[in-house]
C-alpha cells in the first residue's frame, strides 16, 4: 500500500536570494559578534533573526514589525532549507524584533559593526575606495513633534515648511553608490557640522587615507576643509561666496579674462560625431590656515575656477527672457485702452514700474526714465454736453535696456570656483 505523501506550497520569491546575499556579507556573524544577547536568550541567534527580518522587508516592503511572524509561519520549509537549521514561527515574534530594535539602537556598538561591516564589504567585493560622495538629505513627515524626536521644525527642502522633518547624513562609494556610513539626526540641525562625524567614521571603515570626498557647497566649510586636509584625504566641492575672500571672485574671473590663468577646454563627442565645448576652466594654489587647539593649522587648496557652457547659455536665456518680459509690462504701463489705468503721477507709475523690475530680478539691467507732460484729447459731445478738448496730464516712463550692464552679467554666468 502506496503511503501518503506530504506536500508542502510555499512562496519561495526572492527569500533564498537575500539571505544568501546577507550572508556573503558575514552579516549574521557580525551582528553577533557586536550586539551579544542574554544569557536567557533561546531560540534562533539574534544575527538570523535579524538577517530574517531584513529577508521580510526586502521581500515585501514592508516594515511593520507585527507582519513578520505570520510571514515566516508560511515560510518554515524555505527558510530552514535555506538557513540549514530550525527556525520557528516565535522566533519572529514582535516582541522579540522590539528587544532586537533596542540593542541595535546602541551608538557606539552601531559605529564598530557598521566599520566591521564595511571593511568586510569593500574586501570580499573588491570594492574601489578611492572616491566618497558625501551628502545629507530631509524628509517631512505628519507626525508629532517631541522635544527628544528626530522629526522637528527646520528650513525645508520641501515646499511644507509647516511639517516636522528628519534629517539624514550619508556617505557613499563612487560610482557604487554603496552605503559606507549613514546618521539620522532631527530636522532642525544645520548641515555643515554633520560632515566631519561623518567623514570620521567613512576613514574608520575604510582604514586608509588619501580618499577623494565629493560634496555640494554645504560641505564647503572652512573646518570640513581643514579636517581633510590634516587627515591626508582630498575634497571636491563647488565653493559659496560666503567662503570666497572680499572681491576674490572678482579678481578670480579678471585673472581669467585677462590670461593670467592657463584655460584648459574640455570637449564633448556629439551624435554626429563632431566635438563640442563643453567647459573651460583655469587653476591656481590658495594658501589656506586655521586655528586648531591653538596652533595653526596650513594646507593648500587647489581652487579651479570653472565655466560649464551649457548652464551657462540656459542662464543666459532666462536672463534675457527676463528683461525682455519686464520691458514689455513696463512699456505696456504708458498704453492706453479701454478699461485701462492710466497714471496720472510719476509717484504711482514709479512704484509700479520698481514692483516689475523686482520681480523680474532685473534692476541693474534696465535704464528709466519718468515723465509728466500734458496731452490734449477730443471728447466727442454726447445728449446735452458739447463737444470739447480735455487735457490729460499722464505720467510715463521711457525703458531702454543696459547693454553693457547685461553684457557684463552674461558674461560671468556659468563660473564657479
């Protein structure tokens, strides 16, 4: 007599691939290794719990702690198959996952895994270490605001300045894009002092000098800059006015048109086939010093004044469409037309020729001129009045534009240092 045969339906998904994945990372020995558990503990070790769990939301995308142990009650088979040991339904449970949350919220065990994890990443993958990309970024939220919470009241990113945000700092390998380093701070805090912790703990886990760290204007604080110079690594970043000397930009763009600086172009294969310049830019050295623990600290800084030539002819456009737009509104002021407003004194008319300049953001491009002058015009008679000849004392204003002013603005548009 045949025996009946058990037969098992699990969705199997992607579940075998993450878990071997996690564990080519060494992630569950690691995660033991720095987050010891109880004595009293039983059960699947804290690392596979954990390795599980990361397994269920990659999985399903989904982080609810509450999900997770029915998820794994109808996946006992893959997962012990995979795992190649017992794993049960309570060993998943949300309570367990709440004790997990609390021993991983620990900052300094956090710090010496996440190092561990890193360099034990970069050496099975062989991963090139020689270019950080450093950036932070915030994320709003409907959520309550609490005077310990992450999420507060800051300058936004987002057009909701009226929601609470937290704020992110991370450091990534180019071109990977892995992740090397990764703090959550609350909303509020400003950029500039995140990039130094940050940066410390990248040089941690990579265990060498001599890194290129790529950031945005926020990072180009004077302390960032001289922390990575003390430290042996190199940092890219586009300089603010703020952090550029009194009339050094000036002086940078006249060396540059003068010849003082030797421009070196780059160029661009198009799709048919002929080059294009795409920017032209010139280097000098900057003798740099600050203060640290009261002894100066030196460096010198590359500074590469840089003109990109397609931001610049886009800035070029919406420049002259600009003034264009704003001397068409002024001129439109001396037209007549029924219905229309006519001024009848230079004070009004200069008040709302100054509110179009403004917000076109074009006052030094455009000459004005006000004028008050009388002008006759023929009334028609109509029923018992008779015909006549009013005069009108209308206030206008003559535009021209600024041809050298804007010259001169166009011609430092696309430049950074």
């Amino acid at each position: 007599m045949n025996e009946m045969q058990s037969i098992i339906t699990e969705r199997v998904d992607d579940i075998p691939l993450w878990l071997a994945q996690m564990q080519r990372m060494g992630l569950p020995a690691l995660l033991e290794a720095h987050f010891p558990t109880h004595g009293h503990w039983q059960g699947l070790s804290l690392g596979w719990v954990t390795t599980i769990w990361l397994s269920s939301i990659l999985s399903r995308g989904d982080h609810r702690l509450v999900h997770v142990e029915p998820w794994v009650g109808h996946r006992l088979w893959t997962l012990r198959t995979t795992r190649g040991q017992d794993v049960q339904r309570l060993d998943c449970t949300a309570d367990r996952l709440e004790i997990i949350l609390r021993r991983l919220s620990h900052d300094p065990r956090w710090a010496n895994f996440e190092s561990a994890l890193n360099q034990h990443t970069v050496r099975v993958y062989e991963l090139s270490t020689e270019r950080v990309h450093v950036d932070s970024t915030s994320a709003s939220a409907y959520t309550m605001v609490t005077a310990e919470g992450l999420f507060q009241f800051g300058p936004s990113q987002d057009p909701r300045p009226d929601l609470p945000q937290g704020k992110v700092m991370q450091a990534v390998l180019e071109p990977l894009g892995l992740p090397v380093a990764t703090d959550g701070v609350a909303g509020e805090r400003a950029d500039a002092p995140l990039y130094i912790p940050c940066i410390k703990r990248v040089q941690a886990s990579v265990g060498r000098c001599g890194l290129l760290d790529v950031g945005d204007c926020k990072r180009a604080a004077r302390a960032t800059r001289a922390f990575l110079a003390a430290h042996g690594d190199f940092s890219l970043c586009p300089l603010p006015q703020v952090q550029l000397a009194e009339d050094e930009w000036d002086e940078a763009l006249e060396a540059v048109w003068s010849g003082e600086y030797l421009l070196s172009r780059v160029f661009r294969k198009q799709p048919d086939g002929k080059p294009a310049l795409i920017a032209e830019g010139g280097e000098r050295q900057v003798s740099m010093s600050v203060e640290v623990a009261g002894q100066p600290q030196p460096w010198t800084e590359r500074r590469l004044v840089v003109r990109s030539m397609r931001p610049a002819q886009a800035a070029e456009t919406a420049l002259r469409a600009r003034v264009s737009t704003a001397m068409a509104q002024i001129e439109a002021l001396n037209q007549r037309g029924r219905g229309k407003k006519r001024f009848a004194e230079v004070p009004a008319l200069r008040q709302a020729v100054v509110a179009i300049v403004q917000r076109y953001r074009v006052e030094e491009f455009l000459w004005l001129r006000f004028d008050h002058h009388t002008v006759s015009r023929a009334v028609q008679a109509y029923r018992e009045r008779p015909a006549r000849v009013e005069k009108v004392p209308p206030a206008t204003v003559e535009v021209r534009v600024d041809e050298a002013a804007l010259e001169a603005a166009v011609r430092r548009l696309g430049w950074r240092v």
